[in-house]
C-alpha cells in the first residue's frame, strides 16, 4: 500500500511541476527613469532589461509602471500599448514589452524619524510620507532633493515633547528639513 501512495503522489507532483516548455518567456524592456513591477504569477520588478521571466501559459498578467522622481511615464510598445500606467494581458505566447519614461529623475534621499524616551504621541511630515505613531518607533520615506519636510510631535496629554537631535535641533515640536 505504501508504494501505491508513492506513485500517487509522483504522478500529482509531474502533473504540478510543469516544464519550461510548458512555460512562455516575457522580455521586458525598461528605458529611462523607471520602473515596472507585477503581482502574482511572477512577481517582476524590472528598472532595465529583463529576460527569462517564466509564465505559465494562460496566466493574466498585469504590469505597472512607475516613474523615479519627476520623470513622466510615456507609453508601452511590444504586446502593450499606450500611456496607461498599467497594462493587462494574457500569456498565450512569448511577449517582447517596453516599458518608456521621460524626464529627468529627481535625486530621492531617506528621511528617517525615531521617538525616543518613554512618552507617547505621534510624529508626521508635511508632505505625507512620515507617521510614528505608538505602535512603531520610527518611520522613514523618500522625498524629491531640495524639498523642504515640515516635522511635528504632537505628545498625547500625559506627556512632553522635549527636544530634537540628529540633523534637527530644537525645542519646537514643528520643526523643518531641508533635503539636499
């Protein structure tokens, strides 16, 4: 009986793996400042030239691309087409794709906040990007070079707010910094 379940489950694992001609491959082309990720099957972040990037036949794959900083997205060629920032389609054949931006890419840089000490409350940035609420002790986000970020501590009403150190000093809850 035991060598039964063996050739059982040989045979659902052959039919389960399937071979790499069962398999169709998608090139994807990225030029500029960009980049094109998907979901499940394949799970693709591409920023240049991607081959060999394997999908089961019949899978529906939907790619999007983002652009770096300022730079714009201006269109897809190969299987896709358009400005759309998304572009859906269906594997029944190998797909040759581009993905195009346009524009200069702001350089980004890290800004990132933590809470010290034992109180509690929040810290935000204006622009969004930064939240340190009382679950997490630091938060970080990018923002465009030569932008300025308005940081706040808000303490709850059984605490504080102390000061600032690092890259801001200060006793100001509402503090500013300026991306170089």
């Amino acid at each position: 009986m035991k060598a039964l379940y063996l050739i059982i489950a040989a045979v659902i694992l052959a039919a389960v793996q399937l071979p790499d001609s069962a398999a169709f491959n998608m090139r994807l082309t990225v030029s500029g400042s960009g980049y094109v990720t998907s979901g499940s099957p394949s799970f693709i972040t591409c920023d240049g030239i991607c081959n060999a990037i394997y999908v089961p036949p019949g899978a529906e794959i939907t790619l999007t691309a983002t652009p770096y900083g300022n730079s714009q997205f201006a269109g897809w060629g190969g299987a896709c087409s358009g400005t759309d920032q998304r572009c859906t389609l269906v594997m029944n054949n190998d797909r040759e794709i581009t993905a195009t931006f346009s524009g200069q890419a702001v350089a980004e840089y890290q800004l990132t906040v933590y809470r010290n000490g034992n109180g509690k409350g929040t810290i935000q940035s204006n622009p969004s990007g930064i939240f340190v609420g009382s679950t997490f002790s630091y938060d970080y986000s990018k923002f465009a070079g030569g932008s300025a970020v308005e940081i706040t501590a808000t303490p709850d009403s059984s605490s504080k707010f102390v000061a600032w150190s690092g890259d801001c000093t200060g006793t100001s809850p509402n503090m500013y910094s300026h991306d170089e």
